[in-house]
C-alpha cells in the first residue's frame, strides 16, 4: 500500500511541477490517436481483414473508455459489433444493445438515430425484424443525421437492403445510388464498390445481365484504385455468380479464376477453396 502512495504522488509532483503551461491540445492526445486507429480499423474491415479490425476496434474502445470520449465509445461499440457480426459471433448483438443504451442515455440525437440504424440493420440481416418495420425505422432516423456524411450514406445503404428484402428493387437501387453518391463525391472508394456490388445483385436478380456486368466492374476498377485485394476477389467471384447464372460459362470461369487467384495470392485459403468448387459445378 505504501509502495502505491509513493507512486501516486510521485505521479501528482510530476504533473503539477512543470512551469512550463500545457498546450491546450494536449488533452486530445489520446483521442486523436484513437480516431486515426478508428479509421484504420474500419478500413481493414472493409478489405475483409476482420481479425486484425477486431483487435484495433477492441483497443480502440477500450482507450475511448479511458478517457470517457461517449461519443467515440458510442462510435467504436457500433463497428465492433459489424466486425462481430462478419465473423459471425452472436455478440454482435450483444454490443449493438450496449451501444444503444448508452446512445439513448448519453449521446446526442444524432447518436442515437446512428446508433439505433446500426441495430436495425443487424436485425434486418438475421432476419430477426421485417424490412418494412426497418425501413420505416431508417426513414424516421435518418432524418436527424444532419453532419456525418458517411452515416448518411450508410443509412442510405440499410434502406436499400431493406427495399431489397421487400422485393422494391427500382427503390433499393435508387437507394445504393443516394449512397454511392455521397461515396464518389468524398473519394470514399471501398464504399462506392460495395455500392456497386449492391446495384449488381439487385440487376441481377431482375435479369439484367449486362447491368449487373456493368456495376462490378465498375466496382473491380474501385477495387483497384483502393488496391483491396479481398474486394477484387469478392467482386471477380461475384462476376462469375452473374455470368454462371446468364449460362455465359466460359466467362463465369474466367472470373472465378481471377477471384482464385487474388485470394489465393493474399493468402485467403478458404475462400481460393470456395471458389474452386464453384468452377467445378460449372461442368455439371
């Protein structure tokens, strides 16, 4: 114990002996620090790199805590509970509840409104909550996000899975491009593929082959200038699903090979694999 003292107030003497005043800034050290870890970390979700997002997400948090930032506790429980969901751990929902609550307590409205489209957007994907309860809870929320364009964008996203759920496919689409807007406009590259990607599912499953063709490799040529090997390799084996399904087969395995090969050169064993098997049934 008195080893503790000795060393709590040697801590004190060394804060308060300085003469020298400190620099305002100082104080935003530590939450600088975890915002540009923050962007990082969402970044290596976004190229697929889901463990190493956890991990940063997880320290991220934890020093957000450290210096009772709510609003960067709020934001970091709200991707680590996506990264959760990705790698499918149940907790997920568990750390979208917390956030939540803590949202409605102490966070802003725009916060909250974030805070409660990222729970219906988990909720829409399990298939725990109907598309039209989710819509018309997006629609509500979305209008109190005033400032960050990237959680506009986002609830534009979620209202277009939505859509999408419902079958409204000329409205999911228009939706992705409210979203893809917002992406091309802030040079966001990673978002405006997925956007893409998203324009291509919902154009293929209308039949619109030449359309779904058009926005992936509108999303590859995003991919590339992003150099994210994961997403090149998710939007190749994507190509190779549409042209499979248009019966265009010698095109289908060229885009599977692609995709093989990118996953295989960054070291994505399971999924060089998964692929693999999709080439093989294209010859029966």
């Amino acid at each position: 114990m008195k080893r503790y003292l000795i060393l709590f107030i040697t801590a004190i003497l060394i804060f308060s002996c300085s003469t020298k005043p400190k620099d305002s800034g100082d104080v935003f050290i530590i939450r600088n620090q975890t915002e540009k870890e923050f962007a990082i970390a969402n970044k290596e979700a976004g190229r697929g790199n889901y463990e190493a997002a956890l991990g940063l997400l997880e320290e991220c948090k934890r020093k957000a805590i450290s210096v009772d930032d709510t609003g960067l506790i709020i934001r970091c429980g709200l991707s680590l509970g996506n990264v959760l969901y990705s790698i499918g751990k149940d907790t997920a929902f568990t750390e979208w509840e917390k956030t939540l609550q803590l949202a409605q307590k102490h966070g802003d409205e725009e916060l909250k409104a974030i805070s409660i489209i990222y729970y219906a957007r988990g909720m829409l994907l399990s298939g725990k909550t109907q598309a039209q309860t989710v819509l018309d809870e997006v629609n509500r929320e979305a209008a109190k996000i005033k400032n960050d364009k990237l959680y506009i964008a986002f609830s534009w996203q979620v209202k277009g899975l939505a859509y999408r759920a419902m079958g409204s496919f000329p409205e999911a689409e228009n939706a992705f491009k409210q979203s893809l807007a917002i992406h091309e406009n802030g040079k966001y590259l990673e978002n405006a593929s997925y956007d893409w990607y998203n324009i291509a599912f919902i154009r293929s499953t209308l039949g619109n082959i030449q359309g779904a063709v058009q926005a992936l490799e509108e999303a590859i040529k995003l991919d590339r200038r992003a150099e994210n090997s994961w997403a090149l390799a998710a939007n190749w084996r994507a190509m190779g699903d549409v042209q499979r399904n248009a019966g265009n087969n010698d095109a289908a395995k060229e885009a599977y090979m692609r995709s093989k090969d990118i996953f295989t050169a960054i070291k994505r064993t399971n999924e060089a694999a998964e692929v693999e098997k999709r080439m093989e049934n294209l010859h029966e």
